[in-house]
C-alpha cells in the first residue's frame, strides 16, 4: 500500500553556507531516487519568475554553486520521476520568507510503498545535518494533499469536497504559525527535530525527556529527535490523533498560542 510522507525543516540561511549547503542537499536528494530522472529550478531573485529545468548532474551542481554565490536564486525546487509520475520533491527557501524570524523553510515529499520508507527518513535525517536545522517535523499521510496541507497549513481539497470546519480551521491556525517556526515548535507530528535552543527551553520548563510520550528519543549532534511511533500513522488517523495529543501536552513549554492572531 503505497503512502505519502512529508517533512519540513527551519534553518537560518547564511550566503556563505548556502552553497555548499544546497549542492550537498541535491546531491542527497539525487542518490535517495537514484535511478530517477531529477530535475530542478530556481526562482530568480527579486522577481516572480523561475529559470528553466535542469537535469541533475555534476555539471549542473557546479554551476548551481557558482550562482549560489552569486545570489541567482531566492528559492529551489527539485524533483525526480517524470512530470506525470513525481516520486518526490524538495522546496528550499534560500532567503527566508519572515525576515522577522530569519528562518528558511525546506519541504519534503514522497510517495512511499512498504519497502522503502526507510529511505524516505533516511533523507530527512540528512536534511537536518547538512542544514544544522533548527527545528524540523515529518508526517505521514494517505496522500500527497494531505501531507502538503499538514506540512503548510494551507487546506488542499477539490471545490466539490470541502473539509470540515474545526479542521479546516485547525489548518489555519498552523498556517499562522509557521512564520515563527524555528523559534517554536508546530506541536505534535510523528517525527519532531528539536534544535539546542528548543530543548534547552524544553529542559528548562521541568520536561523531563526521559518521560516524553514517544517511542523513540534520540539524541543528535545539535538536540533530539521524537518519534511518536515507530509504525507510520497517517495524520488522519484515530490512533495518530490520541498520540499526539499527549505529545502536544508535553510539548507546551515551547509552542506558540494558537489562538494569536
């Protein structure tokens, strides 16, 4: 049964880092699809307008670098698998969108049968280091809207299949919030990257991580990882909902109020 995983992760873009940042982020992204076509383009700076796609290779990657340095591009989209057919896709927000926070954003999506969902956060996890992100979170969904709409709180559905309200809602509070995430945590999601700043705050506060409702915590180089489960659990789930719920408790140390316009 094929399912749909996404991931998003804040990180401070610094000119300097960026290029080899972004080239060891496609690189990345080329060898978890290997085999796939890959194609990728930036969105000029200053402007509306994307360049034209490009094919994947080493060429390519180095030219990537040298516009890199030049401040060509505002933004990058990747993707691999034919236009009809993605498998997955990769945004990263090169300058951030909230000048405010100072975070950029990096979003992670694929399509995943039983066999391969290890590749899925194997990609994740190498999104984190190679950013020194500050915070991060993966989901699961039944499919591709669900999983944008959870990673960006911006409600996806046909004209014709409208979603509840207190969802729909719930969405937009999310999408609110999003602005300042790196600085706070979303709440709950299967998979949570908690950066130094956020679990000292969460240290602070008297959670003790030792009683987190998770099934797996994992210490990293620059702060902890939360896994809810280690089964994948669609967001719409029953069983994900109670889960997170306890986690999004525990979690409310270093979570922004929702109910803030």
């Amino acid at each position: 049964m094929t399912t749909h995983f996404g991931a998003s992760f804040f990180y401070r873009p610094r000119p300097s880092d960026l290029p080899g940042q972004v080239t060891a982020l496609l690189a990345g992204f080329g060898d978890t699809f290997l085999g796939e076509e890959i194609r990728f383009q930036g969105m000029l700076s200053g402007t509306d307008k994307f360049s034209r796609l490009r094919q994947l290779s080493n060429k390519a990657l180095e030219q990537l670098g040298r516009d890199m340095k030049q401040g060509v591009f505002s933004s990058l989209l990747v993707f691999a698998g034919p236009a009809t057919t993605t498998q997955g896709a990769l945004s990263v927000e090169l300058v951030p969108a909230n000048s405010g926070s100072g975070f950029g954003c990096i979003d992670f999506v694929t399509t995943c049968d039983p066999m391969d969902r290890e590749r899925s956060t194997k990609y994740s996890r190498t999104i984190w280091e190679i950013c020194s992100s500050s915070y991060g979170f993966e989901i699961w969904g039944e499919s591709d809207s669900e999983v944008r709409s959870e990673l960006t709180g911006v409600p996806i559905r046909a004209w014709n299949d409208p979603l509840p309200l207190d969802e729909e809602e719930r969405l937009l509070r999310l999408q609110r919030i999003r602005r300042n995430l790196g600085s706070f945590s979303r709440g709950a999601a299967w998979g949570s990257y908690l950066g130094e700043d956020l679990e000292m705050r969460l240290h602070l506060s008297g959670r003790d991580l030792s009683e987190a409702p998770v099934e797996r915590v994992e210490r990293l180089a620059r702060g902890i990882y939360l896994r809810l489960r280690e089964q994948p659990l669609p967001v719409s789930s029953v069983e994900y909902r109670q889960a997170a719920a306890e986690l999004e408790s525990f979690l409310q140390p270093i979570l922004e109020n929702l109910s803030t316009p």
